[in-house]
C-alpha cells in the first residue's frame, strides 16, 4: 500500500492524528494472540499492516471504508486483539482498523438490553450494567482486556455460558449494524436470526459499528475451589453442578492434575496429585455447595464472597482459554485444543483419549448450555505439543470417537468449526464485500473475482 494514503486516510478524520503510520505501533496492533498455536506462529509471524486508522463513529468508519474500497486496500478491524486464531492479524498488508475509541455504552434499558459500540470493554460493560442490576449472560476470561465488537466476531462464550449458553446462543445478541464495503458503504441493521450473518464472521462481511446485547439479572456471586482425589470424581461431581438447574452458577470449570499446578498464584487452593474444580455459584447457595462437595468426596480448598474484577484471587482468571497461558507459561511446549464432549458417551470418549495419549493431553472442561437446553462437556484441553503430525492425529481421533474440535489452529472461520453450515456468513460476505477487502484470506470459501465488477 502506498503511504501517500496515510494523508488520504487522514483527511477523512476529524483528529488526522488518528492514523497511525509509526512501525512499531503498527505492528503492535497488528499483533493478536495467535502465538498460542505453534502451528500458527510460524504461518503469522511478521504479517503487519501498513498503517492503522482509530475511526470514532460509524460515519468515519463509513467514509474509510469507502476510500479503501476505491483505492482497493484490505481492511483489517480490531478490538482489543485478544482472539487466539489470528483472526485480527492482517494477511495482506493495508488498513488496520482500530475500534477500540468507538467505546461508548448509549443505554442500559431496564428490561436489561445493553446499546453499544463495539469497542466498549466486556468488564467496562459488566460493572456498568451490574451498578443497574444487570451483567453479561456470558463473557471470556479476557473481560477486562477485550471488546464487545471483538467477542461476537471473534469470540464465542465463556464465563456464564454454563447457565445462559453461548453468545450465538438465546437471542443473547439481539441486533448489530454494520459498515459495508461497497462503492457507497451502507449501515445495515441485522436483527433476531440475521445477527448469525455476522457473528463470528472475524471482521470479513462488515465492520460492527453498534450492538443491542440482552444482559442477565446480576447475582451476588460467590467462588469456591474443590480438590478431588481423583479426576473422575470431579468431573462427576462438576457435571451434577452443571446439569442440575437448582444450581444458580456462572462457571464449573474442572482441571486434571498437573494443571493446578500451573496456577502459580493461587496454588495455595490446589493440593498435590489432586484434581481441581473452580466453581462461581450464586453467594446464597455457598454453604449447600460446599456440603454436596464434601459430600461428594471433595475438600473445600477456597470459599469466598465474589467482590468483583478487579479483585484477588479471580478463580476466573484461570479457566477458559486464561488455562492455557497459564500452562505455557510453565512450559511453552503446551498447546490447546477446543472441544465439545457428548454429554452421553462423555466418560467413554474421556477414557479413549487417555488411552491413546496419556499426560499429552490433559482435561480442561468447561460446561455450557446449548441452544437446545442440553448442557455440554465441553474442554480447552491442554496439550503437550511436539508436531504438527502428531496434533493432527490428536484432532482426528477425537473426530473419530464422536467429539467435535473447532481446530485453533488454523487461520480462517471455516476452519475454525463456528462457520455455518447454511453459509449465511459468506453470502453475507457475497453482499457486503463484494471485492474481498475485509480482512482478506480468512473467508476461504469466498472467491472475490465470481463478486466484484
Ligand atoms: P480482536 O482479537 O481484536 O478481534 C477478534 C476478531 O473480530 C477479528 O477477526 C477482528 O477482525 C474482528 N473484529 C473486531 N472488532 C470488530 C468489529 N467492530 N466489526 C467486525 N469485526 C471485528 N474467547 C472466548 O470466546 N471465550 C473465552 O473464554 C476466551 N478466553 C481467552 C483467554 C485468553 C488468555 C485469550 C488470549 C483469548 C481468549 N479468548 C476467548 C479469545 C478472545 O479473547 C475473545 O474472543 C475476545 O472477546 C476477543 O475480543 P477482542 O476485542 O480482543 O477481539
């Protein structure tokens, strides 16, 4: 891309210093964490794009995107740049689109909808919406650090799914807008079951400029930690805490030993050779919860009132995808693998992965709800990695024996396994992208010479 477009770019600003055009940054908001994956380290290192640009409005998104599209430049949109598969990482060079100024929460309405821009932090929403007795359905475990508009294009569920699903889940996004990149962009409204277009697109099909998201009553939340002798016996007793709706819960998360060990601030709560549960559980039902775990054969190791994000210890800190950076951080040959368990046959496919590949792959499992009601084993196993042959084989056996991987580690949303299978997203792309310029290359399907005229 010709830098003479920095100063094009720049004359459609009100604040022209909101292209940034220094290597350095570039490059850091070029960046996401996709070195989580070895596979995808080597494939992204070293890819940047030429500048960036911190729009403030759907007009200026507007009016980027239209420049882009007359000048055929990649726009590559970004958050917070959390996502673990690369997805915010420019392919092909060009603008990277930064959001994260367009942060404003319009209103949190008292039947509990949250109206956003897409750059709002999850836990600046969260502690925003719990002051007016609401929170979020569902969040990652990088709330603090990650955008709402980053989550449904990138993300998919996390802490509060096991009660409320999975964001694609319960009309849990009612409605977004997006920019499209066309000769004239349009903001298009998508709303009730049009919000699949979009959603967990990855940015390829339209730039998310506001969101309607249904919240949940807050609950005054407690956290507690269960040690098991045994793995079996923690998962037993965390499916029972799952499944059972009198449970009032936000997370059920249990670990396999060694990976407690991995927790090094609270490895207080994690006695030696014992699997772990973390658990966050409505404050009212603590002392039931601790008396069901000592009645299941679990020592209570930690129980205390929830006080909020930025409080310690956060049990949450260590569960979803933060499991695996705590395991690399131990040994940076650990990888991970994103799972889901049938609730039915669970036990029997858990067994056959032991089986097979003993401690190079641990138990992680984190439950959540279906859109159908059933509630899911699902797992962010960790896994000791040492070829590209051998995790393959690993994903192939659990395709085999009945357990679905959305594979981490590829670089686009059909590979991902969230692609869906009616192809809403990529005719959505057909519509709004005619030319292939939104983050080029992570929509394989789509074929930009069949669109563009
Ligand atoms: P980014 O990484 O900036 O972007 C993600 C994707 O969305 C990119 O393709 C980007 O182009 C696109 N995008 C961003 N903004 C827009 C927009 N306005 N319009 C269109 N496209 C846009 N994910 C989970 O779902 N659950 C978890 O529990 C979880 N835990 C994690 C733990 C760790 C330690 C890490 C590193 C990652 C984890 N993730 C998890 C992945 C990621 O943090 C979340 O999905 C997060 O919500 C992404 O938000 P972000 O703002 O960082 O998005």
């Amino acid at each position: 891309m010709d830098l003479c477009h920095a100063a094009g770019l720049a004359s459609l600003l009100q604040d022209p210093a909101r292209v940034l055009t220094h290597p350095p940054i570039v490059e850091q908001l070029s960046r996401d964490f996709y070195w989580y994956s070895p596979v995808l380290r080597k494939q992204l290192d070293g890819k940047v794009g030429d500048l960036v640009v911190q729009p403030v409005s759907a007009a200026e998104v507007r009016d980027v995107l239209r420049y882009c599209h007359a000048y055929d430049i990649p726009v590559t949109a970004r958050g917070a740049g959390t996502g673990n598969y690369g997805q915010a990482v420019p392919l092909h060079g060009g603008v990277v689109l930064d959001l994260a100024r367009m942060d404003s929460i319009e209103q949190i309405s008292a039947e509990g909808h949250a109206v956003c821009e897409p750059g709002v932090r999850l836990g600046v929403l969260e502690n925003e919406a719990r002051k007016v007795g609401w929170e979020l359905r569902c969040y990652p475990s990088t709330i603090i650090k990650a955008s709402l508009g980053g989550f449904l294009a990138g993300g998919s569920g996390g802490i509060g799914s096991v009660a409320h699903g999975n964001l694609r889940d319960y009309q849990t996004v009612r409605s977004l807008e997006v920019v499209t990149m066309e000769p004239e962009p349009r903001i298009v409204r998508h709303e009730g079951e049009s919000v699949h277009d979009i959603l967990h697109a990855w940015g390829t099909n339209g730039i998310v400029t506001r969101i309607w998201l249904a919240l949940a009553p807050a609950v005054e939340w407690a956290q507690c930690a269960v040690a098991c002798d045994t793995f079996d016996t923690a998962f037993d007793f965390s499916e029972r805490i799952a499944a059972d709706p009198f449970w009032t819960k936000r997370l059920v998360t249990p670990f396999e030993w060694p990976i407690p060990s991995f927790f090094t601030p609270v490895r207080q709560y994690a006695p030696r050779d014992k699997a772990l549960i973390f658990l966050m559980i409505a404050e009212s039902e603590r002392a039931g919860l601790e008396a069901t775990a000592r009645d299941a054969g679990g020592e209570v190791t930690y129980s205390g009132k929830y006080l909020g994000l930025r409080t310690r210890p956060l049990l949450s800190d260590y569960t979803w995808n933060h499991t695996t950076l705590w395991a690399m951080r131990s040994d940076e040959a650990y990888t991970y693998l994103q799972c889901a368990f049938d609730p039915v046959t669970v036990r029997q496919q858990m067994r056959r992965l032991k089986e097979r590949f003993g401690s190079e792959l641990l138990f992680h499992m984190e439950f959540w709800k279906a859109g159908d009601g059933r509630m899911i084993p699902g797992a962010i196993p960790v896994v000791y990695y040492t070829t590209e042959e051998r995790l393959n084989e690993m994903i192939s056996f659990c395709r085999e024996i009945g357990v679905f991987v959305a594979n981490p580690h590829v670089n686009n949303v059909e590979g991902g396994g969230r692609y869906r299978s009616d192809n809403v997203q990529l005719l959505a792309k057909q519509r709004y992208d005619p030319k292939g310029l939104l983050n080029p290359g992570k929509m394989v399907t789509f074929k930009p010479h069949e669109f563009a005229r």
